[in-house]
C-alpha cells in the first residue's frame, strides 16, 4: 500500500522562543528546525505498517520554505521512499495550508493520507481533518495505531480507561497522536541512503490566506513568592491568602 505522510518544520520544541521586533512573529536568529514531533509518529506509523506488509511506497509531503527539505531528509533517513515540498509561505491560515496540501494530493491515487494529530508551533488540529473534507475522505483523528485490514483502516484511539476502535473505509485520513510508534533514529546508513533518494521541489498552489498575526506579547512575568512562615504555625496564614488573596479556595 502506498502511504503519503504530510509533515511540518517546525522549530524545535526546547528552542527558546522570543518575539521579533516588528511583533507580529518570533526571531528566528539561532532558532533549530525539526520535523513536528506528531508528525514523526505518523511517519513511524506508516514505516511499521510497510515492514509488516512486506511492500508499498512511504512518500513525504511538505509546504513550506526550500530549508524544510532538511525535515524532508529526516524522514528519508528513517525509511520514506521519497517526498515532495511545495515551496511558498506558511501562514497560521490552517484552511490556506489544508488547500496547498489537497491541490497536489487531489491527483493521486493512494489510500491513506497520514498526518500528525496538531502541529508543535500553531497547535491547531485542523489542517488533516481539512484536508479529508477537501479531498472527500473520511477523517479519524487522535490515532495512537492502526492495522489495514482489506480496504478498511482499522483504528485505536486511546480514551480514559480503555481504548475506542473505530473502522473507516479507505482511502482514508487518519491523524496521528502520541502511542506506542516511537520515532526510530536514522541510523548511519539511512543518512547516507537519504541523500539518493528523490525529493522534488515545486512551487504551491496558490492559496490565499484570509488570517493574519497582528500581534505576538511575551507572557507576564511571575509576582516573587512569598514565605508565609514555617511548620504548622504557618497554615492557617497560607489559607486565609489563598482565600481572600488568591481567590483558589
């Protein structure tokens, strides 16, 4: 089965994120890039299904700037077969990038679209189930694992105290979560075998975006603690503050 796997560069989530000086973005001076960390588990979830088939074809899929092909080598090196980045400006305009992504995969013809459940920098769980709606396809989000089973996608999503099992028809859009398909290193071959294998850059398909940024702010910064007193003398002072200062009781 041939698997397409949209990932996202995003900057990395230890990075120290500081807003720039116009405002409306984050300085991007010294900042790391890696894949998004949900959509590594999409890509590992597709590699485990094709190494438990035995056959089929991973390919990456991108938008972004001509840098993002470092993200697309990344998952080359784990096990994709390929991938393809549209180059053009990502915007925090979820429905723009969901349009780019449906334009190129409107032509082909493979049964499932993997995505990661959100995105690390925008958090917005929304360009897969986008897409599906686009391409008219049914849609499971919040996917932990799945088995293919005929031409049906059986999927677990793991809920409080148990797990959901639900079956949808393929072609199908599952969007990944976090579960048991820990991201597997590249190992020295794969680096050296990700440099060979294709990786095409074409431009995106117009998409205009109608959401802008008008405004990024640092958080405030936290009051000093205060030390109420010591031992048992000092309980019933901490929850008159917490009444009456603090409101949280």
């Amino acid at each position: 089965m041939n698997v397409i796997v949209c990932v996202k560069r995003v900057p990395d989530t230890e990075a120290r994120i500081r807003v720039d000086g116009s405002g409306t973005g984050i300085d991007t001076a010294g900042i790391k890039y890696d894949m998004s960390p949900y959509d590594a588990f999409a890509v590992e979830a597709a590699l485990r299904q094709k190494e438990a088939a035995g056959e089929g074809e991973i390919t990456l899929l991108t938008f972004g700037e001509s840098a993002a092909q470092e993200t697309l080598r990344k998952g080359l090196a784990m096990g994709a077969d390929k991938a393809v980045l549209l180059t053009g400006e990502v915007t925090l305009d979820g429905l723009a990038t969901a349009k780019v992504l449906a334009a190129e995969l409107e032509s082909t013809d493979a049964p499932l679209f993997l995505f990661g459940v959100k995105a690390a920098d925008d958090d917005q769980s929304q360009v897969g189930p986008m897409v599906a709606a686009l391409t008219g396809r049914p849609c499971v989000t919040g996917v932990s694992t799945y088995e293919i089973q005929g031409d049906k996608a059986v999927c677990h999503r793991d809920v409080e105290g148990g797990s959901e099992v639900l079956e949808v028809d393929l072609p199908a859009v599952l969007c990944m979560t976090k579960g048991p398909n820990e991201p597997r290193l590249a190992a020295l071959k794969g680096i050296m075998a990700a440099k060979k294998k294709p990786l095409e850059e074409k431009p995106a398909a117009a998409a205009e975006a109608r959401m802008r940024v008008t405004g990024f702010s640092e958080p405030p910064a936290r009051a000093a603690g205060r030390i109420v007193g010591e031992g048992a003398g000092a309980v019933d002072e901490l929850v008159r503050l917490l009444r009456e200062e603090a409101n949280a009781l």
